[in-house]
C-alpha cells in the first residue's frame, strides 16, 4: 500500500538527518524522501504535523514467554506491547520452557510471530542443550532455522572449557554469542547490589565482582578465540571501564545496558520495592553515572529494556522471594527521550542507541530510513505526557519500577513492512 507522511520531523542517525521531510512508502519500502517519486498516488496520508519520523525501536531482550510462560504473558500480548511502544524489531532470549535449542522450536516462534502481522521477531538460540552448560547446542541448524545469535540468558555456565570451544565453533562461522557476565557463585541467592541499602535491608548481596570476574573470562577467551561477543546488561562502573580497554585493544565486542539501570539505582528499592527486583541488580549511584557516561561516549553501544513480565502474584511477595524482571517494551520510548533531556543531547544520538545501533548488533539492515530500506518506521509525539497504569500498559506484565509516574513521549503510529500495525486513538 502506498503511504505519504507529511509535516512530520524526521530523524534518521544513520544519515544524519534530522529535517521537516515527508516520506514516501510503497511495496514495503522507502521509496522517496522529500519529493514523491514519479506517479506516486498514496492510498494513506499520514498527518505528522508535530510529531516525530524515526526508525522503528529495536529491543534487544524481550522475554515473550512463550513456549512454556504462558500464564505470564503470551507473544499476542507482548506483540501487542511491542508495536504499541513503537519496537518494530524484536530479539527474544532463549530461557523458554523448552528452552530455544532445537531448529523446530525456533521455526515454530517465527511462524507464530510472523503470523501476527505485528513487530519483526528474531530469536536468541541456546548456546548449550537445555541450557545446563554441558554440551552446544547445533548452532549451524539453528541459524539456518532463523536465529542471530546465542546465549545462555541467565543461566549459569561454569565449566570455561564449554565456554571456550563454543566460541571456538562461533567465530569459525562468524557466529555472535551473547552473555550476561554473572559469576553464580559469587551471585547465589543475592537479589541487591552489595552496599549499604542491602545491608540496611538484611538483603543477601551480589558484589560487583560477580560481574567482573564472569566479565575478564569472557573477554579474555573472546580475545583467544575471535568470537564475536555481545556483553548482555553491563551493571557497575568497574565492567564500563574493563569494556572500555577491551575495546580499546580492538576486541570484537559491544555490549548494552538496561534503560532500568540508566534511571535507576539501589536507592529506589526504597521500602522493599518488590517492582525494582531486578537482574542484574540495581547497583549504587556512581555505578548508574558511570553506565551513563558509557553510554554517552560509545563504551556501551545500545539501551534495552530487558523486557520481562511477570504475574502478579510472583512479583507481589517479599523482596527476596519476588519474581525478577520488569516490562518496559512501552517504555523504551519515553525513558529514552528522558535520559536525552537529561543528558541534553540531540534527539538523533539518543535514538541511535534504541535503533541503529541494535541493528547492528543484531546484524540487520535496519534502524534507518534510507531510501530502499524496509519501511519500518515509528512515529510519536515527543510532548505528549502521560502516566504509568497498569491500564495503559498493553503486556500483560503491569510490573515496572515507573508505575505511577508521568513520562513524556508518546508513540502514534507504529509501521512494519509499509503496513501502520498500531495507531493510537484518542
């Protein structure tokens, strides 16, 4: 179907432009920008008057649930979530139950995914069978079954060995692994970041060196092997610096952060908020400045939301024993134009953390409007203010430490493949 969207800002990192253009969508693509081609008659005209153009959002770590999590949500709903806060594409961590090790899982995901109509989807494979750190999984039959990347979400492996021939065998095929560095040792039973509000609270702790001892073997094997390696949710100070020398060193690495830690800190546990239970944990104010400065001169190449609803009666129990995990596909937007604000920089570079620079993660041709590029596009209005209810949030997961609060951005129109999959009503 053929699209005009006129009067809209249109803000494109990629291309560095950020201009009142229109644009110009036909047969799932881009077909112009600025001028309508040649004998071009749209079906659809879109009114941006006010609003900002910008690449879809995509997110890095969103748990749908499905297989196995049903009663925490399902892929309808989250889809639903996704669109509805402008994600466009979308990659899915492999801890589903069954966990993503075999091809016709993944297959069977895309299909369901794909049938939707609604945001882009591309799973995570497991990096070992059932995810227990013993054996790899068919990493070649995985990619061919639509997988980007592997990773271990947040489960434990110990055994280094595994680790080292499983980035042996990735960077052979130029495969990426993903790895969130925890060591679980040092991080057993701990749900807060090891400081004053844990001891305060009598909350067993996770140090910071549970993360940076995980995070030297990673990057130290990763150096070994070549492989391609994506740090998952860097927490604490001391991992921004030891990113930054490994990449100063020309390591082949990049890694993201969570938007919960770019905002938060273990100060906002509070009176045992059982919302900021996260992995990993909210950790100390210079931690989050630190996260940010990172974020702000390239260390940390992209923000997520790490996306992961759970249900009620998980979430409300005492700190300790509560589920982990907040939903935040529609509140990447908003939280991310507040830390633009914040940080006073341009709409373009704060945007480019959510779009391009995932995609590139990802290995997608993505998160920019180039003519010719899928038309995938997300359209919002930066000034419109609204508050966090559970009765505005689409997932079925209400559970996120904003609850309550007002932020200020709001999505419009959400396109995929030239289609408009949401459309805010009034």
């Amino acid at each position: 179907m053929n699209i005009h969207i006129k009067n809209g800002r249109l803000i494109d990192p990629r291309n560095n432009i950020d201009a009142m253009l229109d644009v110009f969508i036909s047969k799932k693509l881009i077909v112009a920008i600025g001028v309508a081609p040649e004998g071009f008659i749209p079906r659809q005209v879109i009114d941006a008057t006010g609003l900002i153009v910008a690449p879809g959002l995509i997110e890095l770590a969103a748990r749908l649930r499905e297989p196995g999590y049903e009663y925490m949500a399902t892929l309808e709903s989250e889809m639903e979530a996704a669109v509805a806060g402008g994600v466009t594409s979308l990659a899915c961590p492999p801890d589903t139950d069954p966990p993503l090790d075999e091809p016709g899982l993944v297959e069977m995901l895309k299909h369901r995914a794909k049938n939707l109509h609604q945001a882009k989807l591309y799973p995570v494979a497991a990096l070992t069978t059932a995810l227990l750190g013993l054996e790899l999984t068919e990493m070649a039959e995985l990619v061919d079954a639509g997988c980007v990347a592997f990773s271990q979400a947040d489960a434990p492996l110990t055994d280094t060995r595994v680790l080292y021939r499983a980035m042996q065998y990735a960077a052979t095929f130029g495969f990426s692994v993903w790895l969130r560095p925890q060591d679980s040792f040092l991080a057993r039973d701990g749900v807060a970041h090891e400081g004053e509000v844990a001891t305060r609270c009598g909350l067993p702790a996770i140090p910071v060196c549970a993360e940076t001892i995980a995070l030297a073997t990673m990057l130290s094997l990763a150096k070994e092997t070549g492989a391609k390696l994506h740090i998952c949710r860097l927490s604490s100070a001391a991992g921004v610096e030891m990113i930054r020398l490994a990449k100063r060193e020309g390591l082949a690495v990049s890694c993201d952060v969570s938007i919960n830690h770019v905002h938060l800190s273990e100060m906002d546990i509070g009176y045992f908020d059982p919302n900021c239970r996260l992995t990993p944990p909210l950790r100390s104010l210079r931690d989050r400045a630190a996260l940010r400065a990172g974020l702000l001169d390239g260390t940390i190449d992209a923000i997520c939301t790490n996306h992961a609803p759970v249900d009620e009666d998980a979430k409300q129990l005492p700190f300790a024993e509560a589920e982990s995990g907040a939903t935040g596909l529609e509140l990447l937007l908003p939280l991310v134009l507040k830390w633009a604000s914040q940080e006073k920089i341009s709409l373009s570079d704060a945007l480019a953390r959510a779009t391009l620079r995932p995609a590139q993660i990802l290995g997608l041709d993505a998160g920019h409007l180039s003519v010719g590029a899928a038309a995938d596009l997300c359209i919002f209005d930066p000034a419109a203010c609204w508050v966090v209810t559970p009765a505005a949030l689409k997932s079925q997961g209400k559970n996120t430490p904003f609850m309550g609060m007002e932020v200020q951005g709001r999505v419009r129109y959400t396109l995929v493949d030239g289609e408009v999959v949401y459309e805010k009503q009034d």
